[in-house]
C-alpha cells in the first residue's frame, strides 16, 4: 500500500505563517510593502531579495527577516531560511512566528535536536503556544524512543536502528538507498548534497512517532521513516518503500513543500519498482477518476480505498508526463516551483500545455 504523502503537517504550517504575515506590521517608512505582496503572490525568489534590500535600509526590523525566512522555506531553502528566522529572532525573541518556522527548518533538515531546542527556548516567552507544544511533544517522543538506537554510515545516508539484531537489514537498507540515489539521481538530475537520515522503526514505534494512517509504509518528513515488519515483509517490499521516499527527499531539496501531491506522490510512486504496473492494475479495476484539482492536498486523511487510488491515478498522471515530455521538463517544473514561480504559470512553462489541458487530456482516457 502506498504511504503518507510529504510533510503534510509542515504544509500546514506553513501555509498558516504565510496567511499571518499581515498581521506583521512593518515599522512606517521602510520601502517593504513590494516584499510582503511578493510574498503573499508567492513570488519567493524575488521576495527574497526585496526582503534583504529592505532589511539593510532598517536592520533592527525582525518582520524583515522574518519574511526573508519565510521565502526562503518556501523555496526547500532550509540553511538560508534558518539564518534569516535566527536574526529575526536575535531582534525580537519573542516573534513566536520565527521561532515556530525555525524548528521546520531544523526539522525538515534532519537536525532534530536544534528543532527541540528552537522551540525550548521560545516556549520562554509564548508557554502557551500549541504551535509550539504540539510539534515539540512530538519530537521529544522521536528522540527517546530513538535514545538507544545504533547507527549506519553511508556516503549518503545515516540508518538509525534499534539493536544489533536489525544490524542486518540496516546495512541492506544502506545498499539500497545508495545504489537508488545513483540510479535515481541519475533519471532526475537531482543529488541532495546533505546527508540523509533514515529510521527503522518498529511497527509500533512507527505508528506512535508518525501518527500516519494504518495504511502508510514510510513517510518522508525530512527524515525517512519506516516501520519494519508489518507491511514490510521482504526486500522487495523494503526497496520499494525506500525508493518512494528517497524521491520525496529529492522532490524537497529541489522544489521545497509547496508541490501539488499528486506530482510529489505521483513521481514517487511512478519511479518506485513496479509501481507504474501497480497504478494502472487499480485503476482498471476501479476505473473512477477523481480530477487532479482535487489532489492537490496529501493523502494522509484518506481512507484505504481512496488513498490506494489516489496513489495510482497519481501515478498515472505523472507517468504520462514523463512518457510525453521526459524527466528533464518535469524535474524543471519542480525547479520552477521551487523558485516560487505559481503552480499553474510553472506547468505552463516547463510542460508546454495548461495544467487545465493535460488534466482534461488525462481525465479522458
């Protein structure tokens, strides 16, 4: 069964930080309203540099860093964007906002303890934030459930796993992930240059970390999570698993969270083994559509049957891009989509047709 799509809580997040950023008020004078409309068109590259320009004509204004940070999230810019939300931070620690968005960073990252400590340190001045606790009860569950757990060093990823006796299957797990970031990479043009962190959690355990539907084999959320046992039952199973995440790690470090699930999944889902096959044996046997519209958002919330086709229809969607345009147009879509360019605008650009055309074209075969 195919798994929880791509940090759908972090999406959450994030689309609230940038619903509040009116509620920032500048201080009068400074020339930044062209930075916050950037960035409320989602603009992010030119935001950006609009934010930094207005930020050297008033360097103690935290809102200014603050929405440098921002757009540099949007953009998978994690290093930058921590940066930006820590000199907010330095002028006004008590801009609850940069602290909240500051941890996803650090997360999204893999860096777990810098996360913690972020929202430690802001509980100091908002102990009542929910954005704050919830996240922060969360991650202290990840690090002492992982307290004990040994490590695996590759060229690329770290395989954290509970004991000696899993110390086979978190070598094999190296193996694979090093020959699909290869192979993968490869395909995509696309190499994260950071290193990745891999947990091999127990069933239980996954399911008390993740807090993912019953139906998910592996998340993704900056770091991939798998649960071994239970639906993975096999090398092949186990393969597939890391694969699919492998590409949403790859999806993130060059188009950043805002990718419509449907592509994200899609492409997992198309380059992981088999899957294609697995895509076009369910929906033949339940051939109903549902419009690419409306898969905008992940999965997660989905029962089984609806998750299982909206992981194939995906799929298909993807694979037919691919077999039409080649993984060079779609990896330029994600780059576009990672410079903030909006969804529709970037489909147009890098695919050559309307987003509403190919999903007319699809939706009718």
């Amino acid at each position: 069964m195919r798994r929880k799509p791509l940090a759908a809580g972090l999406l959450m997040v994030l689309t609230m930080a940038v619903n509040s950023l009116a509620q920032i008020v500048p201080p009068r004078g400074v020339p930044n309203p062209p930075a916050w409309r950037a960035l409320e068109e989602r603009r992010f590259a030119e935001a950006v540099l609009l934010f930094e320009a207005a930020a050297r004509l008033a360097p103690r204004d935290a809102s200014l860093r603050f929405g440098a940070g921002v757009a540099n999230l949007m953009q998978g810019k994690n290093a930058d964007a921590r940066r930006a939300f820590e000199a907010a931070l330095a002028i006004d620690p008590r801009l609850t906002d940069a602290s909240v968005l500051l941890g996803v960073a650090f997360y999204r990252d893999g860096l777990l303890q810098d996360a913690i400590k972020a929202y430690e340190s802001a509980l100091r001045y908002a102990p009542d934030a929910s954005q704050l606790t919830g996240p922060l009860e969360k991650w202290r569950k990840e690090v002492s459930t992982e307290g004990q757990f040994y490590q695996a060093q590759g060229a690329h990823f770290t395989v954290f796993f509970e004991g000696p006796a899993d110390d086979a299957a978190a070598q094999r797990a190296l193996e694979i992930l090093e020959d699909a970031y290869w192979r993968i990479g490869r395909e995509l043009a696309i190499y994260p240059q950071r290193p990745l962190s891999v947990v091999l959690y127990t069933s239980e355990q996954f399911r008390d970390v993740t807090r993912s539907p019953e139906w998910a084999s592996g998340v993704y959320d900056g770091r991939i999570k798998v649960p071994m046992g239970g639906q993975i039952e096999s090398i092949t199973d186990l393969r597939r698993v890391l694969e699919h995440e492998l590409v949403h790690a790859m999806v993130a470090s060059v188009a950043g969270p805002t990718v419509p699930a449907w592509l994200n999944e899609g492409l997992a889902t198309a380059l992981e083994p088999g899957g294609s096959e697995w895509a076009a044996a369910q929906l033949q046997s339940s051939p109903a559509r549902v419009p690419l519209a409306q898969l905008t958002r992940g999965f997660g919330a989905l029962a089984t049957v609806q998750a299982r086709a909206a992981y194939a229809q995906s799929a298909l969607a993807v694979k037919s891009l691919l077999d039409q345009q080649g993984a060079d147009k779609v990896v330029g879509l994600l780059q576009a989509v990672g410079r903030g360019v909006p969804f529709g605008e970037a489909f147009r650009q890098s695919i050559s047709t309307t987003l509403d055309e190919f999903a007319a074209e699809f939706a009718s075969r």
